[in-house]
C-alpha cells in the first residue's frame, strides 16, 4: 500500500511558499512606468493561479517521482472605502478563493481533488480547503497597499470538512487554510515594488518575507529588472524579469502539522528547512489595463526535514516548481 501523507503535507506547503507575488502599475507619459498598487473601483479581476510541482522522494536506495498540479481561482473585487472602513484605507478589497483542483501522481498512482464536484468532501485533501473555498474575505488597505484589516465574512461555501475515515491521520496533519491565505495572497501582489519611475534597464533589489500560508515566513532575496516592451495577444506590455534566492525553516508543529500522528509507523515531523534556492521569472504588465496580464515562475529547492520513515539522517527531497499567474477577465462589478 502506497501512504506518503507526510509528503503530500510538504507539497502542499511548497504550494503555499510558493505563491507569486503580482503587481499592478501605472504608466507616465514619457514611457517610464512606475510601479504601485492601484485598483480600480467598482472593477473585478478574476485570475487564475496554477503550481506544478515535481518531487524527488527518497524511496529506499533510489527516489520515487512524485507530481503535483494545482490550479486555484481567485475573485477580488475592488471599492472605494464605506463609511466603516478605517480612516486610512484607500481601498477595500473584497476576495474569494472560488476554485480548486489539484493532482497528485505517484508510483502510478493519481489522486485528483476538485472544489466543485459534488464528492469533493471526501477527499484526501478537502480538508485544507474546508473553511476558505467561497467564503468572502474584507481587506482594508492603506495608499501604499499595506493590509490594515483582515475580516472574513459569512461561511465556507461546503462549511466544515473533517478528516475522512481511514486517511491516516492525513486529516489532522493537513493545517487548514483560512483567511489569512488571501491575506497573503493580497499582499503578494504589491510585493517588491520599487515606489518609484523606472525606465527600460533599470534594476532594484529587495530582501523580504516570503509567506508561506499558514506555516509561517522565509528571507528571499530578489532582483527585478524592467527589461522593455512586447506584446502579448495583441496587448502590449511591459515586461519585469526577476532572479533571487530563498532560504528558512518552517514549523510544521506550530500550524498543527504532524503533531502526534504516527499512521503507518510514521514519526511526527515537527520542521521542514528549504535550503538555499533559486528563482526566475518574468512578469507581464498590461500598459492599457493597468495590471499584470500573465506572470511566470519556476524554482528549483531542496526540502531537509527528519526522516519520517525512522533513522538518524535527515530525508533530502529536491524539487522543481514551475508557477503560472494569468489574467482571466476584468470587468465592472455587477450589483
């Protein structure tokens, strides 16, 4: 019988890592762009997150191959502040996870999870999703688009979602993802923004958190660079390459990860520590729009954690992640 619960906890959390940080702009007359946070009100962007991953797990003296896709679509809507909003705010996000399919494929064997089919609750992985999926997140942001409050409102759309039977303990370790997702997700788009005019050639650099869901933080350290114009499906375009590199520890224990469950003979994982890697990329801006129309990702890393098959050394577990960001549609908010 195949079990790597431990493993599909660590994919998951590469997921979480991993999300890109997206960026809207605008544009001056004399071609230069400057960069900052800027939402139209009464608009509402549909985008659509996706995240393929490729594992190499320790399995004996040779490795297992394990794949992950997961797509996410997400709903954010922008308005002007209401009369409840702090007197700081300069615009009110309203967001919403709406959508969520994910694959696994091991050892010739593949799991698939999808949001919105009638038997998704009884899925292996429904429970990291339970207590987020349609629910409405109210974010509250400042001129410079930090985050002054977060509020969610009403319930999940499938409400609570326990661990099913016989998923040893796969329930338990998966830390359930709430509003703070969104959260993270809403700031990730502002992230690493020069605040200033910059021209074709220019470069700037930034040392930062890098959130990772509800397990917590990394240091990664990034270069931009604005390498000029194109054009994508007819819209033109300004283009920004990114490099960098990340590093940190991850506890595990303290997001309810891996706390007591020994299914299978498996010992507890309490951390995960993802060793110095590397990032590239591009993102794509959409000069008439305002925003980023299409972003790309991929990162090559290396997961440390405790063996949860038992011994002294440590599992060492390589991984590619290739991570895409699209514009879906843009359009007035119907009341």
């Amino acid at each position: 019988m195949f079990r790597t619960p431990r493993f599909h906890s660590a994919t998951f959390f590469a997921t979480a890592v991993l999300c890109l940080w997206n960026t809207f702009s605008s544009w001056a007359q004399d071609g230069s762009v400057t960069l900052e946070a800027t939402y139209a009100p009464g608009k509402e962007y549909h985008m659509t997150l996706e995240n393929n991953i490729v594992m190499q797990i320790p399995f004996g003296e040779q490795s297992m191959e394990q794949k992950v896709n997961m797509t996410q679509s997400f709903i954010i809507q922008s308005w002007a502040p209401d009369e409840e909003a702090d007197a700081q705010a300069a615009t009110v996000l309203k967001a919403t996870l709406d959508h969520v399919v994910m694959k696994t494929t091991a050892m010739g064997m593949d799991m698939t999870y999808d949001s919105k089919q009638t038997d998704g609750g009884a899925n292996l992985f429904a429970p990291m999703f339970a207590d987020i999926l349609g629910r409405l997140v109210r974010l509250e942001l400042d001129s410079e688009g930090n985050v002054l409050s977060v509020e969610a409102e009403g319930n999940a759309a499938g409400g609570e979602s326990p661990a099913p039977a016989g998923a040893g303990g796969l329930g338990a370790m998966s830390a359930k993802l709430g509003p703070e997702v969104l959260e993270q997700f809403v700031v990730a788009l502002t992230a690493s923004l020069p605040g200033n005019t910059v021209k074709p050639g220019d470069t700037w650099s930034t040392d930062r958190e890098l959130a990772a869901g509800s397990y917590g933080a990394m240091m990664a350290d990034l270069t931009f660079t604005y390498t000029g114009d194109e054009e994508m499906d007819g819209h033109p375009v300004a283009v920004i390459e990114t490099v960098g590199k990340f590093a940190g520890e991850v506890d595990l224990e303290a997001a309810g990860v891996g706390s007591g469950d020994t299914a299978g003979g498996l010992g507890p994982v309490s951390a995960i520590q993802i060793d110095e890697s590397t990032i590239s990329g591009k993102l794509c801006f959409d000069k008439a729009l305002g925003i980023q129309r299409y972003s790309e990702q991929s990162m090559d890393l290396t997961i440390t954690m405790p063996n949860p098959l038992g011994g002294e050394a440590p599992m060492t577990v390589p991984m590619k992640q290739k991570t895409v960001i699209h514009l879906d549609s843009v359009a007035d908010i119907k009341e």
